[in-house]
C-alpha cells in the first residue's frame, strides 16, 4: 500500500512529535511512524527527569512547543520546577498529536533514493504489514538516526579518539520515600553527598551516600557506582533513580541486549541498597521501570553543518541558529564516574549559544530532516544539545521549516550566506 504524505516523521520522541506537531500547524499533511506504543520516547517510556536547563536568568530560552508542555503540564499540577510527571507528559503529547496520522508498532525496512533525494521510505509493521511512504520531505527523530542509516548516510558515533559511547542507564521511580528523613541525613552530614546537594532545596535532589555505599560493598553488595542519585517527582514520596550504569557500544544489538539485562540486575542492587542503607527510602517501592533502555548517544548524523563542543564553550551565535540553549557539555564516561553533576565543563549561565538549522538536515539528501539526539553534532556538542528542550525545539524548527519548503530543506538557504 502507498502512503502519500507531505513530511513523513520518524521516532515519536519529544524532537519528533514536535516536529510533527508544528509541521501540522504549518499545514502538512503529516505522518509520524513511532516503532513503540509510547509517545515521547525517553521524556515518556524512558523516565527521564527533570528537564535541562532551558531558562537564562528570567528568559524562557526555548520554543512554542516546548513552553506550551510547560504550561500544560502546570495547569495539570504535573510538574515542580523543571521536574515532571512523564505519564501526563505522555497523555498531554497524545493530545498534541490530534491533527497527525501515527502509525505506531511500525520501524522503516528500506529506503528508495535517488541522486541527493529520498524517493520513498518502505516500513513494516508489528503484524506483518509493509507500506511505501512517499513524500517530498522526511525527518528522522529516531534518536538512533536509523532512517538516515538505512538510506546509507554517513555518521559517526562515540568520541572522536576512541569511537567509545556515552553510559546507558534503565531509569526507575521508587515511592513511598519519606523526605524529612532524606533531609535530615544531607543537614547532619553535608559531607557525605556532592558539594551541590543542599537540605534548602525546594524540589529535592541528591546525590552521593558515599559512607552507605562504601558499607554496603564491605558487606558484600556489588553496587554499580559510587553513589546513590535520585530527584523528586510530583505525587507523593516519589522519586526518579539515575545511578544505574553499564558503557557498551549503542549500535550493536547484541551489546545492547547485553546492557539492558545487565542494568536490570543493577536497578534490583540499588533498590535493595536504598531500602537497607539510606534513611527515608525504608518503606520505598519501585513504581515503574523505564520501558527503554536510556540511550544517551549512539549515531550522530552528518549534516551540513557539525555542532561541537566549542559552540558551546564559546556561546557560538549563527546567522542560521534557529534554537538557543544554555545547557554545557555532559559526558557520562567511565573513568569519571563519581558526580553526576559534575561530568563535564558545567558552564557559568551568563550567556545562550545557538544551534544552525543546516545541523538538523543531512548533507547528503536534500530532503531528509535531522533532529533530536541523532542531530549532526561531534560528540561533545551533542553532549551538551541532548537534553529535552533542546531536542523539542529542534523538532519546532524543522517542523516549521518543513512548512515553508516544498520539496527540499536546502530551499532555506535561497536567502542565506551557506556556509558548508
Ligand atoms: C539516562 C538518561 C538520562 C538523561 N537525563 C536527562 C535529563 O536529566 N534532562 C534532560 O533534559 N535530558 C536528559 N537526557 C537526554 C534526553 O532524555 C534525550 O536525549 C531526549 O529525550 C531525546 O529525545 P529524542 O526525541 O531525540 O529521542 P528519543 O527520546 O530517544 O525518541 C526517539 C523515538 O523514536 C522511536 N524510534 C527509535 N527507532 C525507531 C525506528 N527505527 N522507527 C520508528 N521509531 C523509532 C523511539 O521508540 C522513540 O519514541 C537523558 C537521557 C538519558 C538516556
């Protein structure tokens, strides 16, 4: 069966719906084909919490998109600060979606391209079923880049001297946490947590137990890292865990596989760990765990232009930037795997860099979109662009470019220097 649309979407994450959303409201007739049944990727299925930094000093840095979901979610009495309740980011993301065909359960196969265009883009069903997307313009949202990686586009994944991928992690919520004990341990003991952790704060976050964790491996635990990190979430008591860590390479299915076994091994240890050692979580249990496993970088996408890591120290402005953020480099690597927070050059916020929108399309084909974290960036630039409101307002702007173009995103640069 043909499937005739005017931007086709791949990968539901929040850069995908996004982008679906706003391409809609530009007029398109939209598709967006999610290979789950989760809306949302890692902000939903995936447990990720909070949202980065995305404000400067009073200003609001990002996009429509994603300051709508911050109003939505407030109106719902989901969200503390930047700390949200993923299930109604999960049903306010569905709403959003009214006006977009999505074909869920549903993974691109093969791709049909012709000198620097994707013709069509055939994908097959959970069922069994195969369809033939046609359509001017695409967009892969996959996290993973798999529609650009079939069409054959180029990538590069990991850092640039080792080719080593960011940590994965299986994120997980524990309730019934009781936080006048959490606040009572960090007041008494300061120095047992990293040096950001403060009993002040008014949404709870907090990271080290260093004492607890070195006395439960002396009694035989084979705890995963050196230290136990949560954050709290709206509702009762709950609190969402990202301590789990295994490093492997994340476009190889088997070391995938791997991981995802490993780390539920790992979610169980910390569990028992919390409950046993850290004052307050006595009474905890686990509510859920991620339905995906956390994939921080696997495939970043060639474009037109490669975001690094300087854009970011040197808050790079550009005569294309159609996203502005703030959030610094954040590498999870092994040999420094202490803070948390502490993983990278965390930036003084005094100023915003901008993102060009020649890295969210393929230099290889002039119709392909690219966004999300499989963005065109170097390993330390997408460190930093990962985080979700960046990603969402990457989906904003290629959904709004998508709406102003006809049949190639290279259309854009009709009035702009290119510099390639
Ligand atoms: C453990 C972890 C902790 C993080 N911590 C934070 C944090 O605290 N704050 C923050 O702001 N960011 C954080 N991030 C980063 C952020 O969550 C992600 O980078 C961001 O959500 C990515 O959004 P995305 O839409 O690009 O991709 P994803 O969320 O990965 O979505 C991709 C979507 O595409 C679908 N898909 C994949 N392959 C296919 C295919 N072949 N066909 C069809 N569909 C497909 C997936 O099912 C998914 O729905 C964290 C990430 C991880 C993994």
């Amino acid at each position: 069966m043909i499937l005739n649309y005017d931007v086709a979407i791949f990968g539901g994450g929040i850069a995908g719906v996004s982008a679906a959303v706003t391409a809609a409201r530009e007029g398109k007739n939209v598709i967006l084909i999610e290979q789950s049944t989760v809306i949302g990727g890692n902000a939903t299925g995936g447990l990720v919490n909070p949202f980065m930094r995305f404000w400067l000093n009073n200003e609001i840095l990002c996009g429509t998109f994603f300051k709508e979901l911050l109003e939505e979610l407030r109106e719902k009495d989901a969200i503390l600060q930047n700390c949200f309740d993923s299930e109604i980011l999960r049903l306010v993301l569905m709403k959003k979606l009214e006006n977009v065909t999505v074909l869920f359960r549903t993974i691109p196969i093969s791709v049909v391209t012709s000198n620097n265009r994707i013709e069509s883009v055939t994908v097959k069903s959970a069922l069994g079923n195969e369809y033939t997307v046609v359509s001017p313009l695409f967009i892969d949202a996959t996290g993973d880049g798999s529609l650009s990686y079939i069409a054959g586009c180029s990538f590069e994944s990991g850092d640039e001297l080792k080719h080593e991928n960011q940590g994965t992690t299986l994120m997980f919520v524990l309730a019934n946490v009781n936080f006048d004990k959490v606040l009572s341990s960090v007041r008494n003991d300061p120095e047992n947590f990293f040096p950001w952790v403060s009993p002040a704060q008014k949404v709870i976050s907090v990271g080290g137990y260093f004492k607890e964790v070195k006395k439960a491996r002396e009694e035989g635990l084979n705890y995963p890292v050196d230290y136990f990190f949560f954050t709290q979430l709206p509702g009762n008591g709950r609190v969402t865990v990202n301590t789990t860590h295994v490093w492997v390479k994340t476009t190889d299915d088997f070391e995938i596989s791997k991981a995802i076994k490993e780390l539920h091994n790992q979610v169980e240890t910390v569990y028992i760990f919390a409950k046993k050692y850290v004052p307050g979580f006595e009474q905890s249990y686990i509510e859920k765990i991620s339905t995906y496993l956390g994939v921080r970088e696997s495939r970043r996408v060639a474009g037109l232009y490669q975001f690094s890591g300087e854009d970011v120290t040197e808050k790079k402005k550009f005569e294309d930037g159609v996203v502005k953020a703030v959030y610094g480099v954040d590498v999870h690597k092994k040999e420094e795997n202490t803070n948390p927070r502490d993983s990278g050059a965390i930036p003084r916020y005094e100023d915003y860099y901008e993102i060009p929108i020649r890295s969210l399309i393929s230099k290889e084909f002039e119709n392909l979109g690219i966004v999300g974290r499989n963005f065109s960036g170097t390993f330390l630039g997408q460190s930093a662009a990962r985080i979700m409101p960046t990603c969402a307002d990457m989906g904003e702007a290629i959904g709004r470019l998508a709406g102003k173009v006809k049949r190639s995103f290279y259309e854009v640069f009709n009035n702009l220097k290119r510099e390639v």
